[in-house]
C-alpha cells in the first residue's frame, strides 16, 4: 500500500509540474511582441543608417497577476536575436539583459546591477561604475535592457533620489554611440516617471488591463477546461454556469495571472482528494485557504457575493487586536 500510494505522489508532482510549466497565451503577448520587434527594427536602423526613432523606451504597465511579467519572459527568453552568443573573437554577446530590481532601487542599485548582470566586479563607487557601465553595455552589444518590478525605483524615494533615476534612464535612451533600448515593467506607478518631458517623448506606454467578464466572458470556460482537461480532469457543469465563472472573475480579480493560478489550485485540490472533476468547492476551499475567509465572506459560497470585496479576513482579525 506504501509502494502505491508513494508512486501516485510522485505521479502527482509530475503532473502539476507538467501543468504549471505550460504557458497559456494572453491575448496581448502578440501585440507585446510586436512592439519588442519594432524596438530591434530600430536598433537596426541605427546601425545600418545611423538615425532611427527617438523612441526607445518601453513602459510595460499594469496591476499585479495580469501577466506583464510571465509574457516579457517568454518573448525576452525565445526571441531568436536576443539569445547569447559568441561573436567572430569568441567573445559571448548578451543582446538582451532581463534585471529584476531590489526594493528602493536608487541609481547606483540600478547600476552595479547592470554590471553584475554583465558578469562584471561591481565594486566602486556610483562615480566610477556609471561610465563603465554605459561602456560595457555598448562592448557587450547589448540591445534591450530590460528592468522587471521597476516600481521599486519609483516607490518611497525622495525627490532628488527619483530625479537622478530619470536621469539615469534619459541617459540610457538617448546615446548618440550606441542605440539601446530600455524595458520598464512594473506596477502603473512606473508611468510617474514619464512625468518627466524628455522620457515621456522618447518612449511608449504598453498596458495590460484586468479583464472584464462582459468583455472577455469567453476566456473563463476556455482558460477554466483546458488547464482541468491538463490535469486529466473534467468541469463540474455547476462551476461552467455564468455565476460561477463571475463569481471567479471577481475572485481573482480579472488579473490574468491570478486566475491561472487559482484554476490550478483548486484542480490540484481535486486531484489531492482523488476527484475526477474540479467543482465549485474546490474554489471555494482554495479561496478560504489564501484569504482566511469565512464561508460568508467567501466569493464562492456566500449569497450576497456580488455586495462582498475580496477580503484578507485575517488581516481584520490582527486589526481587532489593537
């Protein structure tokens, strides 16, 4: 029995790793990748000709879970020009440096990490680093630097600290050596720095927007099968219903990625309890078990689910204390 109950958890994990390692396509990854293209087109441009765009900026925008993130790493990670290579004097070429910054990212943050994503010493001060790190992104080749979570440049800086921020981003995206163009995803709050006039010029806005069950009411049944039939499982005709699926819209909040997420919780709960179908149940248990919910306050189980917020239950209870 031992034997047997080990081999179905080790098939378990298989399966789930099988299913979180798929990629399920946004409907705006081909739209972003279009963008990255016209962003390579002009480095080209400038390199054949000498003159390209001035817009070489790239502000990629939106809530928590709508996907910013997972769809710039699959583009950034398989387009075939932006992968490493050797050149003609066996030096590797990195045409594109993907950096998540650290919180409270100020200019010399931002710097050593640029240079250690280089492979480069990133000991000295901001004085000396900066110059040597515009140099090596030109000796490197690099075409795209992308910055991921660039909120935390943006968040609890002081004035000065920001400016010297934008600064530094000007500088990148307007070098008359070397036509580098830089990615900037984060938060909406990362636009704050297109207040500034010579970045706001010299870049373009990308948004992705929560979904709209009105709108996009086809992506929930579509999105909710396919990740079930991957675990080998079906879909409870109830949690197929149009309240159901609002009810999981509102749930994860419309955020793409949030409601991968939760699909997959509750079908491995399902697949957990040895079920062959995934219900609205499994939601619901999922749903209590990440916010500390109560069944009346539970998105999936309350009557009055259309009047309730998403609620952190747990939080209130610590508020209660004080």
């Amino acid at each position: 029995m031992t034997d047997a109950i080990n081999t179905e958890r080790t098939r378990l994990r298989a399966l789930k790793n099988e299913v979180r390692r798929k990629r399920h396509k946004n409907e705006r990854d081909d739209d972003l990748a279009e963008d990255i293209q016209s962003m390579l087109d002009n480095v080209d441009e400038f390199l054949e000709f000498g003159t390209c765009d001035e817009r070489r900026g790239l502000f990629v925008t939106g809530p928590a879970g709508t996907g910013k993130s997972s769809a710039l790493k699959q583009i950034l990670s398989t387009h075939p020009d932006l992968q490493p290579y050797q050149d003609e004097f066996g030096a590797l070429v990195r045409p594109c440096l993907s950096i998540k910054l650290p919180k409270e990212s100020k200019t010399i943050v931002i710097v050593e990490e640029v240079i250690k994503a280089l492979g480069l010493p990133d000991e000295g001060s901001e004085k000396l680093l900066t110059p040597i790190m515009h140099d090596m992104l030109k000796v490197h080749k690099v075409r795209l630097l992308h910055f991921d979570e660039a909120q935390h440049s943006v968040r609890s800086q002081t004035s000065s600290a920001f400016e010297a921020v934008q600064d530094l981003i000007k500088q990148l995206v307007d070098r008359d050596d070397w036509p580098i163009h830089v990615i900037l995803s984060g938060m909406p709050r990362i636009e704050k720095m297109r207040d500034d006039e010579q970045i706001g010029r010299r870049s373009n806005v990308f948004p992705f927007h929560r979904l709209d069950f009105d709108a996009d009411k086809a992506v929930f049944p579509e999105l909710l099968i396919e990740i079930a039939t991957d675990c080998g499982l079906t879909v409870a005709s109830k949690m197929l219903e149009e309240e159901s699926l609002r009810r999981l819209c509102k749930a994860t909040r419309g955020a793409w990625g949030t409601l991968i997420c939760a699909i997959r919780s509750a079908c491995f709960r399902a697949l957990t309890k040895g079920l062959k179908e995934v219900t609205i149940n499994n939601f619901a248990q999922e749903y209590e078990r990440n916010t500390g919910a109560l069944r009346q306050e539970n998105l999936f189980t309350a009557d009055n689910w259309q009047e309730l917020k998403v609620k952190e239950t747990l939080k209130h209870m610590r508020e209660e204390e004080n």
